[in-house]
C-alpha cells in the first residue's frame, strides 16, 4: 500500500489523549471504589451508633470511634490531593509537552499498512510493525487505537481528519481481523496491560 500522510492537528490530538485520559481514569476509579466505599459505609456507622445509641452508654467508644472517621477522612482527603497535584497533573502537563513536540516537528510521517504489518516512516526513520507486535485496538469517534505492550500512551492512534475516512475504514477492517477488541486490564494502578484473554475481546 501506498504511503499515506499524517497530518497531525492540535484539537485531534487533544481529542485522542482526553479519549485515553477518561480511561485511565475510569481505571484508577475502578481501583479506588473498594476504599471509597469502604470510608462511606465505616462513616454511616458511625453516624447509626452515635445518634441511635444510649447517649449516656459508650461516651468512650463513641468519642474513639468518631475520632477515628475524622483521622479516616482527612488521611483520604491529603492522599486525594495528593495524588491529584503529583500524578494527574504531571501527567497533563506531559501531554502538553508531547502535543507541543508533535506539533513544532516539522518532519513528515507516513503510515502504510496491509495484511503483514504497519508501517511508520519518515525521510529518516521507519519502523515495521506485525500485527502480533499489538496487544489489541479500541475506536473512538473516527479514531483507531492500536495497543503495543505496556503503558496506554504508548499506543498507536489515528482519525479520519489525519488520514482519511476511507484509509481509517481499511485500518478498522484489518485491526477487527488480526486483533482482539480490547477492554483493558490493569495491575493496581499501573498503566500497564496484564494479558489478553476471552474477557477482553467484545
């Protein structure tokens, strides 16, 4: 196939990474939902057995227990915080960058692909991939994500806008037969992909 260019814009990019951000969001909630729950039901009762209880029975426990939850909640509150200054901040400000970086290099990339395997290449530089080389592909939109091993932003995406209603058709047709449709798996909260079984294909 013939090498097709990739005319990389600012708000397709921007659309691509917000796509890969609310999944690594989804992700980290799906994590932390156990705790949440978790601090919501130990603060219901609390509530129970500090109102509906003997007021002049337990004043101890009562005054230890309610202690306790507010130790819980500001724990939870600092970590939240936390986690939002260091991790999800650092992490947009990373993709700023690498938006800015797409967008100032001047060098031309093309994509071809076929039954064997993609193709990135430049003037200077191109890089084969078999289609075993990926884990599996998601679609968004007009956009196509083709999944490699390891962290979600190492994937491989592309939209109609940058090459093409039709080529993003021929890429989606070639992905459905040689990958499976991901829903991803994740270690903890690590951005990496565990494996690929039959619950991940839909």
């Amino acid at each position: 196939m013939q090498p097709i260019l990739i005319k990389r814009s600012r708000a397709d990019l921007i659309r691509q990474f917000d796509f890969l951000k609310k999944f690594e969001n989804s992700k980290y909630l799906q994590t932390y939902k156990p705790w949440i729950l978790n601090i919501l039901g130990l603060t219901i009762l609390e509530f129970i057995f500090f109102f509906f209880t003997d007021k002049d029975n337990f004043v101890t426990l009562k005054a230890i227990t309610f202690s306790l939850i507010c130790l819980i909640w500001v724990i939870a509150s600092i970590y939240s915080t936390w986690f939002f200054l260091t991790r999800i901040k650092r992490r947009d400000n990373k993709i700023k960058s690498v938006i800015n970086t797409s967008l100032t290099d001047r060098t031309e990339y093309y994509i071809s692909f076929d039954q064997d395997k993609l193709v990135i290449s430049s003037a200077a530089s191109k890089t084969e991939m078999e289609w075993s080389y990926f884990k599996g592909y998601m679609e968004n939109n007009s956009s196509i994500f083709l999944f490699p091993e390891g962290s979600i932003y190492s994937c491989y995406s592309f939209s109609s806008e940058e090459i093409g209603q039709q080529n993003v058709d021929n890429l989606k047709n070639i992905s459905k037969s040689k990958l499976p449709l991901l829903r991803v798996q994740f270690n903890g909260i690590t951005k990496y992909f565990v494996s690929v079984t039959k619950a991940d294909i839909a």
